[in-house]
C-alpha cells in the first residue's frame, strides 16, 4: 500500500497520474496547504520541505519498514523503478526520460508557478514580472512543442514519468497566458494524454478532494512569504 500526501496542483496530480496508471494500491492522504497542513510535524517527518506530493511506501522492494519519499520528480522516479514500468530499461532512454523529467522540475514548473503567482497572486500588477514569465513559459512550450514534433511522447514512443511530470503543468495552459493553437505538437500531446483512462480518473479522485480551488486572503498568508520560522513552530 502507498500513502499518497496530496492536494490539488499540478505536482500533486503527477502522482496520481502514475498511481492511476500502474495500478498500485493506494489511498490519498489530503495535505490542505490553503489551511497550513502542510507545517503538521507528523507532515513534516515526510516532507521537511512542507510541499506535497509527498509518498510513504509500506511495502518498499527491499522488505523492511515504510520508505517515504518527497519532491514529485523523485516519486516518480521512485515508482517506476520499484515496478519497473514507465522508464526505459536501455541506458539512451533512460537518459532521455531522465533529462526531460529534471527538465520539468527545473524549468517548466517553476516558471510557470511564477507565471501564476505574478499574473494571479500577487497583491501588487507588476508587468515586468508577469512579462518575464509569461514570455518564459511560452519558450518553455515552444522547446516542448519542438521536441513533440517528431515522436508520441517526450522520451520516445512510449508514454513515461517524463509525460506524466509536464502534463499538469500544461493542464492551466490559459491561465498562464498560452493558447495551445500556437503549439501543435503540443497539443497533439495534450489532448491524447487528457484522454486516457488513468488521466481521467486521476483528475476525478483529485477534483473529489477539492472541487473548487480557491486561494483566498487567509490562505495567501499562508501560502506565500513564508520564512525558516514556519518550520520552528
């Protein structure tokens, strides 16, 4: 069984993805992050970097007691190779969905968190900001889109954790300022991956948890500004 720590973001929907399609046993674990749960020392013993995704494994490969694992890149990578699916077995493709899952979680995920926190969070419009990463998200689609152009998937013809690590991130293409018509391998992508089974009943468990995301001014308090003290409390 798998305790999956999780709440409604694309890095959190990562690990459903992959809990979805290779159909281990688990149970969703909510970490409400709007209300502070994320700073709970039982939380923190998981993930002392108070972010979800965060996973415990109790019944690790190797025997022995629960494994827990934080970051989302380094689940999947986890997962896949517990199981032995979703990453290639041969040293190239290993390499290549290696490269394009640390591409997402140095490049498209933080930029394009930036894009949503400038473009819809911060409490002052500073258009040099929301410029800097909406214009970086949109080369990120751009470098995305080229490397669609030519194969199914990002590290080949198989679908891999490299896919299921972009996927969210591409999920709010609007709301970060993109239009997927400006993309068409992109989209191509986007859409044959939005209709997969497990994509769908991944997205269903995770709207089940939290149906309407909000961020209110209470949670902005929470969520954003924090310092070293929050992890003293």
């Amino acid at each position: 069984m798998h305790d999956i720590y999780f709440w409604t973001t694309p890095n959190g929907y990562k690990i459903l993805l992959f809990a979805e399609e290779a159909g281990i046993p688990y149970t969703i674990k909510p970490i409400n992050i709007s209300k502070g749960e994320q700073f709970n020392p039982d939380f923190l013993r998981i993930s002392p970097n108070n972010r979800i995704p965060a996973l415990v494994d109790h019944a690790p490969a190797s025997g022995g007691s629960p494994i827990s694992v934080f970051e989302s890149g380094a689940i999947l990578l986890y997962l896949a190779e517990k199981i032995g699916r979703f990453i290639p077995t041969d040293l190239r493709g290993r390499v290549e969905t290696l490269q394009w899952l640390f591409w997402q979680m140095g490049g498209l995920g933080p930029m394009a968190g930036q894009n949503h926190h400038f473009s819809h969070y911060a409490p002052e419009n500073l258009s040099y900001a929301i410029d800097r990463y909406v214009k970086e998200t949109n080369r990120l689609y751009g470098v995305l889109n080229k490397r669609l152009a030519d194969r199914q998937f990002i590290a080949g013809p198989d679908y891999t954790i490299a896919d299921m690590a972009s996927y969210p991130w591409i999920v709010p293409h609007e709301r970060q300022g993109q239009s997927l018509d400006d993309f068409p391998h992109l989209k191509r992508w986007f859409v044959a991956i939005a209709a997969r089974p497990a994509t769908q009943r991944a997205y269903v468990k995770g709207k089940a948890i939290n149906a309407a995301p909000t961020v209110t001014e209470e949670a902005k308090k929470i969520l954003f500004g924090q310092t070293a003290t929050v992890l003293a409390r």
